[in-house]
C-alpha cells in the first residue's frame, strides 16, 4: 500500500474545563476511572462509553476498539457498537496470515506503523516527541471526501459521512507493553459530520478510557498466559494467589500419560522444524480429546505429556469412562495424523499411552523463584512405568487394574496379565485398550 498523505489537522484541547465541553470530558473521565479501578470487562466499557457519548450530543452510527494480545491461538480482541444494535460484539481474531494483513491495510494499522516510527526516531532523536497517541480524520462523502483505505469504502457505502481513529500507545518510549495499545474508530452518518466539540471530546477521553481498557485487559491476558502455559485448572488457580511453595493438595485423578515411541531415532534424523511440527501436530491430536471431555493437560514433556482427569466419589465411573474414551479417541486422530502425513512425505509418529488412578498431590513444587504447578506422588510414577510397557506387549494404549476396576463392566478392555513395574514391589496387573 502506498504512503498515505499527512494527517489532517485536529481540534486542539480547551483551554479550560468550565463550559459544558469541559463538564462533560470532566464527567467521562471521572467515569472511565471509576470503571477501571473496579476491574470492569473491557465490553462491558467500552458500551458504557459509547452510551454516554451518545448522550453527551456525539452523533455515533459505528464505534470499535481493539487491542493486540498474547494468545498463542488469538491475536487479537475487538469490540464494535452499532447504533443500530445499540449492543457490543465482541470479536477474537485467530492468529495468521489474514488477521495480520486485515490490520495493516486499516487505518489503525497505518497509525500502528507511524506510531512505531516516530517512537523509533524519538530514540535516537530527542527533541522529537512521539506522544502516547496518535489520530486520523477522514471525510467519507461529500467533496472533501478521501476514501483511501479498503474499510473507509466500506463504511462511505454503507452511508457514513465522517470517520475518525486513534491509537493509544502503551510502555516507555513506545515500547508497548502489550502489543500497541488500544486502537478506535468511530463513525457518524451526520451530514456535516463529526464537529470540532466531538472531536475534542473523543481525543480528551481516550486515553484514560484506555488505561481502564488495559486494567481488564492486563487481567484478560494474564490468565490467557497461564491457562496456555499451565493449563485452565491450575493457571486459573495460580492467577487466584495459589503461588506459595509447597502450597498442594491431595486429589483424586485419573492419570494419562503419553509418549511417541523411539522420537530420538526419529529426531535425529530429521530437520529440527520438520521435528517441531510433529510434536505440535501429534499433541494437538492428543489435546483434543482430552480438551472435550474435561481433562487438564498439565505438561508437555518433550516427547511425552501429562494430563489429569480429576474425580470424587459421585464422579468417579463417569470421569474414568471420559478418560479412556478420550484415549481411544485420540489413537483414532493419531491414525489419521499419520495416514496425512505419509501421504505428504512427512514422518509418522507412534504415542503410546497409559492410564491409571490414585491419590495425587496437586500444587506448586520447585524452587524458590521457579515453581512448577503438576502433581506428584506414587500414583504418577505408576503410571509412567506403565507406558513403558508398551512397546514389548505390542499395545498403544495400556490400562491399570485400579482404573479397569472403576469402569465396571462393559469396558472394553483385555488383561494382559502380572507385570513388574520399575520401583513398584508388586507385580500389577495390566489392561490392553482394544480400539475399533
């Protein structure tokens, strides 16, 4: 996309705050503070401002605003109110190639980049300020109109007549702290378009509507973070003030514990790209069925991964059933991840798997700066063990008699026999998985 012509100029702040402009930016941003310092839900605000821009005399047809998060499946969060609905939807824009260039060819992305270079310049150039924001006002009909941007067509046709965005820019020196802030757009179908006094008024309140956007949003991404790095239970968990050390408690869980059979051959002789695509394709097969049915996968360990399926006593034969269902529904998906992949040229992978129950300590283990949120015990060595038997039985998918037991009849499942368990005293008997 070609450069873009320089901004035009904008309406500059009152002077003073005594006439019925000033009350009324008085009045939002005692607002705007109050809603952030309760922690409200960044929909539920940026209504509430809309709402009160409406009364306040702003002839608003279209208001969006949106900000960049950390996500590893989302990139992005957006709220858009329409004066028609008189309601926000909330988008979440997935992660990729269309999300990315949907954003660089607005004009929010245009403000994203000259925000990114007047930052880069006011670094190395002192004396140029790079602001905490920065606008753009485009007419859509009439002849001043400049329709320069795919969205500003858009809107024109759908009869608006004036349009105006802002980016607020978050972190020291434009370094953002999370993405570049928060962006906004709003449009009116006016015929003389946006006044001087709306414009005033949106450029005043903005940025402290944004730092009670960011209040919500910090918590948003904070648990999002969490919850992809630890899983839903035990990030929420952590996020709630379970952080101290040797803070754990004793549950009752079924265990599920997988592994790709011979991965070091396999790395070994494979790009290391090639590799990591493997493992993220093989644990999303995995994942999935696990994600279905309730289960928390607590870890990925290398090759390998770790997940709970949690239970009490009025649960227990039901979150068991849950537990191998999603084991024999992911050795399904595994099938069809390899049938694709040797179809592509790609290497096949093949996850063994183990499921056993037990008394389960379940918290923070680790070190004093560097805490681990799983679970320990007996049970879950058994289980490792178990996976390991694998292989010589010639089984994917191999069973505990604990967990046999608690399925009843109808289970599915063949014994296998007395084995010996590494660190466990007695021979256990073990179940084979048969899957249709």
């Amino acid at each position: 996309m070609p450069d873009k012509p320089p901004l035009s100029p904008m309406p500059s702040l009152p002077l003073s705050f005594d006439g019925p402009l000033g009350q009324k930016i008085i009045e939002l941003h005692v607002w705007a503070v109050g809603e952030g310092l309760r922690g409200a839900e960044a929909a539920a605000l940026f209504d509430g401002l809309c709402q009160r821009l409406v009364a306040a005399g702003l002839p608003l047809r279209r208001a969006f605003a949106g900000m960049k998060t950390l996500h590893p499946q989302w990139g992005g969060y957006g709220y858009t109110w329409s004066r028609q609905l008189n309601a926000i939807q909330p988008q979440q824009f997935e992660r990729g190639e269309e999300y990315e260039q949907g954003i660089f060819n607005s004009p929010i992305g245009y403000l994203i980049r000259l925000s990114e270079a007047r930052a880069a310049t006011a670094m190395t150039a002192p004396t140029v300020d790079a602001g905490p924001w920065l606008h753009l006002r485009r007419r859509l009909a009439g002849p001043e109109a400049h329709l320069d941007f795919p969205t500003l067509e858009q809107l024109a046709a759908d009869g608006a007549t004036d349009y105006f965005a802002e980016v607020v820019r978050f972190g020291a020196d434009g370094n953002p702290s999370y993405g570049t802030g928060v962006g906004y757009s709003f449009t009116t179908d006016w015929p003389e378009g946006f006044s001087d006094d709306d414009l005033v008024l949106l450029k005043a309140v903005l940025p402290v509507v944004s730092l009670a956007m960011m209040t919500h949003a910090g918590h948003t991404i904070a648990s999002g973070l969490l919850a992809a790095y630890l899983g839903a239970d035990a990030g929420q968990r952590v996020h709630a003030g379970g952080v101290e050390r040797g803070s754990v408690e004793s549950i009752r869980a079924v265990l599920w514990y997988a592994d790709i059979r011979g991965f070091t051959a396999t790395a070994d002789v494979t790009p290391g790209p090639v590799v990591i695509e493997l493992l993220d394709e093989v644990f999303e097969a995995l994942t999935a069925s696990i994600r279905a049915r309730g289960g928390q996968v607590l870890k990925f360990l290398g090759d390998g991964m770790l997940a709970i399926f949690p239970f009490d006593d009025a649960t227990r034969e039901q979150v068991c059933r849950q537990g191998l269902d999603a084991a024999a529904e992911a050795m399904c998906a595994i099938d069809r991840l390899n049938a694709t992949r040797c179809e592509g040229g790609k290497p096949a992978a093949v996850v063994d798997l183990a499921l056993h129950l037990g008394e389960v300590l379940y918290g923070n283990v680790g070190a004093v700066d560097r805490l681990d949120f799983t679970v320990i015990g007996p049970a879950v060595n058994e289980a490792a063990r178990i996976e390991l038997l694998c292989e010589p039985l010639g089984r994917k998918v191999l069973v505990s008699a604990e967990l046999a037991a608690a399925l009843g009849s109808n289970r599915g499942l063949v014994p296998l026999g007395r084995h010996t368990l590494r660190g466990v005293r007695e021979p256990r008997e073990i179940y084979g998985l048969e899957i249709a």
